[in-house]
C-alpha cells in the first residue's frame, strides 16, 4: 500500500486558494477529504469522484437551525421546544419525523450549508490545508452541489490584478474540458473566448490575440472558464502533480469497501472509523436586504461602513464581508429592477470593489487608515469613554496623541527623525495600545545609535501589539539590517514569510542579505 505520506498532501491558500484547489480535485477526480482552516475557523470537505458532496464548519452562520432562524422557518420558541441534538442530522431528523421539514425541504438546506461553507472558504485571504483521499465520506451521505457555478460567480467578482497574479506566465496551455451541461449561464466574453477553442491546446497568449477582448478582460475570462470546468489548464503550478494523483487513485482503489469515513494511522494498519466533529461556532455573517444594502452604501463614511465591519476587523474578516456582498448585490442580478436601482447597484457595487482592493492588504489598508484617521480616532474615543475615564479626558488624550503623530510622520518623512522622536513619543505615550505609533518612534529612534535598545523595543511593542501586521516586522527587519545584526534580521524575515509566504518585499530583502 502507498505510504500515508505519499498520499496527504498539505499547503497553504496564499499558493494555492480554495478556489483552485477545488478546479484541481475536480479534474482529477478523486475521492477523499479537504480540510481547511484559517485561525479558528476550521471546514471539511468530502469528495468523490472529483465532486463536492459534503461539508462541515464550526462556522455559527453555516449550521441548519441558524439558516431557518434566518429564514424565519423556526423562532427561537421553536428551537427550545427540540430536544437537544447533536448534530444537523440530528435535528433535520426531528424536524422531519415531526412533519415540519420533508425530504426534499432537508436536501435542500444541506445543499444552502454546503454551499454557503464554500463561499465563506473562499473568501478567506490565507489559511492550511490537507487533502487525503484516506478520510471518505460514508455512502448514504452526499448531495448535488452547483460547485462550478459558484466558483464562476466567485471568479467573476474578483478584481483584475488578483488574477493577474495567478499566471505564472503567458505560456501556460488552456484545452477545452469535458462537455458540459447548461447548468451556467455563460457572460458574452466567457461565449466569445470559448468559441476560440478547439480540440488543441494553445497558450493564454494565443487565446488572448485571437479572443478580440482587452489582455487584462481576457485573463479574468480564461481564470472564470478553468474554474469553471469549461477548460483545463497545463503548464502552470497545480498542488496535485501528476505523481500525487496516481498515488490516490490507486489508493482509492484498494479501500474502496470502506464505506464509512476513514483515517489511516500507519500503512499496515486497517482503516478506522471516525466521528466528524463539527467545531465551536464562528461570528455569522449578517443577511441584509437590498434597500439596507443601497441605504448603507450611499451613507457610508469609511469603507468599514461600507462592508459593514468594524475598523479593526481583520482581513480575514474584511475579504469575506466583501465576498458576500459582491455575490448577493452584484448587478448582474438586477438588471430587471428598473434603472434606478440598477444604477445605485452599479455605483454600490463600484463602491464595494474599491473597498475590498483597498483594505485586502496590511499596505494599503495603513494607508487608507492614515487617510480617514480623524474619523476613526473619533470613533475610538467613543469606544474608550464606554471603558472608562471620562469623555472629555479621553477626547483630550486621543486627539492629543493624533496630533503629536501626524506632526511627528511628517517630520520623519522629511528625513528630521530627531526632531520627529519628541512627537511620536508624545503620541505613544497617550495612546499605548496604538502598535502604530510605536513602531515609527521606534523607526525614529533607529537613526540615532544609542538609542537602539530603546528603538528595538518600541518596535518590539509594536509587534506584541499587532503580530499580524507585516510592516511592523519588515521595520523590525529593517532595523537589525541597520544595526549589522545579519542574523537577527534573516530570523525576522523568517518569522514574517511564515506568517505571510508571499510577501514579496521580505523575500527580496532575505534574498538580498542572506547574498
């Protein structure tokens, strides 16, 4: 039997996202299990033969009785007159025995959850994964999931230079896929590109010069028809190699009378059956109506307002708000509300785009911050008075802080580091918890040499702060290049690309000093 090394096979979602992953194991047609995780939300999915039949998250908003509560099928004098129940098939199984949920009504709200884990997994900016084709799905189990359409819908909505960054090249080979049914309503581009294809290969360059869109349109398109199973792509960088699949299958093979989910501890042991456990439940994603979408839109002040998602929400949090309302208010679905609403979707939905590719990375979510940080230094000072201390006390320190920080900024970016240390100090005494204003008088402190136990340890505080924030460790990176400290400086890169594998700017410079 193939070793159970040769069989799992791990990685992360800044190299390879869900989305693709989920194109591959379709491709390849393979049976077995895909978990996911990002920080503490956790998701499984099973699949045979290449498709999607079952899903499980610790995600609140994904399980049975919070979508009917959404719905308003059950109340909450309803969920306390059902006996306790374990799972969702505990609970469909009462409802169904009570004549509250038939058959179809149960299939049909597997089918939501399933879907709706999906397109919350999506929307995640990082996180693991393993696939193992040793973890099967028990046979009874599966429903029919319009997985391509919602990848397609997933593809269509994101932004250009997010696919751009998906090629590795030009030269990458796309070929028609399998025929396949209606079951999508192709856009006219995705028709017009898909019509060049025969039954050769050729490179997204050719397909490009021969489809009559614009390169960047075309790109999108070609990503939106491999997703969507209308193409099958070569020469590029897939997580299952050839290697890999051929080692599955063949594994499939020999445990194909396991019926029921199965993990395998050694090779020379037989298969184990095991629960699924569903985790603890995650925040839910609020459903809002049209009318609030639009009303919120067009009052929004921040583009945290926009997505509706507090100022220090994280990323993670931010790409899934987005993803939710891109597909929910995309105007494609209201081109038959008339052209008023038409034309406030359209001006929302501009809205919302510029939001997401604004805020998806740490640099330009700084930047945007730095922008509208007199609104959010307000809103923070009246979060701070519910805390404690009065208002008034709180408004003086706050705006005394933000003052002595953009007055110290401005002084450090016109190179007068030693006159921006006494206003950055300023601002990092009054607002301690603010990782911001450490980490530039820590930058400040940096240009004088004896002071760099104290610039070490402001940018230090920074880090402790906000781990999560890359331009705080590349300072901290800086800093040690700065001082001669090689060493400490390769261990902080390190440290940061772990966090954050594709940050091109920690790779240069570790490239650069380990030379």
């Amino acid at each position: 039997m193939t070793p159970q090394s040769a069989l799992e096979i791990s990685g992360n979602f800044l190299t390879h996202p869900f989305a693709e992953l989920a194109a591959e194991i379709r491709e390849a047609k393979l049976d077995g299990s895909l978990r996911c995780a990002y920080g503490e939300t956790k998701c499984i999915f099973y699949y045979k033969k290449g498709r999607l039949r079952f899903a499980v998250s610790n995600q609140r908003a994904t399980r049975l009785f919070d979508i009917l509560l959404r719905r308003g099928r059950l109340t909450q004098a309803d969920l306390a007159k059902i006996p306790n129940f374990q799972n969702d098939f505990e609970l469909t199984a009462f409802l169904e025995d009570t004549n509250f949920l038939s058959k179809e009504d149960v299939s049909k709200l597997f089918v939501e959850q399933i879907e709706s884990i999906m397109i919350q997994t999506l929307a995640w900016p990082d996180g693991k994964w393993t696939f193992t084709p040793l973890a099967r799905l028990r046979d009874g189990v599966e429903f029919d999931i319009k997985v391509r359409k919602v990848l397609v819908d997933f593809a269509r909505i994101l932004p250009v230079p997010t696919v751009l960054r998906r090629f590795r090249s030009l030269n990458e080979e796309f070929q028609l896929g399998d025929k396949l049914g209606r079951e999508i309503d192709l856009q006219k581009p995705e028709v017009m590109l898909l019509a060049r294809f025969n039954a050769d290969a050729q490179t997204a360059t050719d397909a490009i010069a021969s489809s009559g869109l614009d390169e960047s349109d075309a790109i999108k398109v070609l990503y939106t028809l491999w997703l969507g199973g209308y193409l099958v792509r070569k020469e590029w960088n897939p997580a299952f190699s050839d290697m890999s699949i051929a080692n599955m299958l063949g594994a499939r093979l020999e445990l194909k009378q396991e019926a029921k989910v199965a993990v395998i501890a050694a090779p020379t042991e037989k298969p184990k059956t095991v629960d699924v456990v569903e985790p603890e439940p995650a925040k839910p994603v609020v459903v809002i109506s049209v009318d609030e979408y639009l009303e919120r839109a067009e009052g929004a002040v921040t583009f945290y307002d926009l997505l509706g998602v507090d100022s220090k929400a994280d990323i993670g949090e931010i790409k899934r708000a987005y993803f939710f309302l891109a597909k929910q208010f995309h105007p494609d679905h209201f081109h038959k509300s008339g052209d008023e609403i038409l034309k406030r979707v359209q001006a929302a939905f501009t809205q919302l785009a510029q939001a997401h590719e604004t805020l998806r990375s740490e640099s330009g979510r700084e930047t945007y911050d730095f922008k509208v940080r007199k609104e959010l230094a307000d809103r923070e000072k009246r979060e701070n008075a519910r805390s404690g201390g009065t208002y008034e006390e709180l408004t003086v320190q706050m705006q005394q802080a933000a003052e002595s920080f953009d007055h110290g900024f401005n002084l450090l970016m016109d190179g007068n580091a030693s006159a921006a240390e006494t206003f950055l100090a300023r601002a990092a005494h009054f607002a301690p918890k603010n990782a911001k204003y450490h980490a530039y008088y820590g930058k400040a402190l940096s240009a004088n040499e004896k002071h760099r136990h104290k610039a070490e340890a402001e940018l230090q505080a920074a880090i402790k702060l906000d781990g999560n924030n890359p331009t705080f460790r590349l300072m901290l990176a800086e800093f040690f290049i700065q001082m001669n400290l090689m060493k400490r400086a390769e261990g902080e890169l390190n440290r940061l690309l772990a966090i954050f594998p594709s940050n091109r700017e920690a790779r240069d410079m570790l490239a650069e000093i380990t030379r």
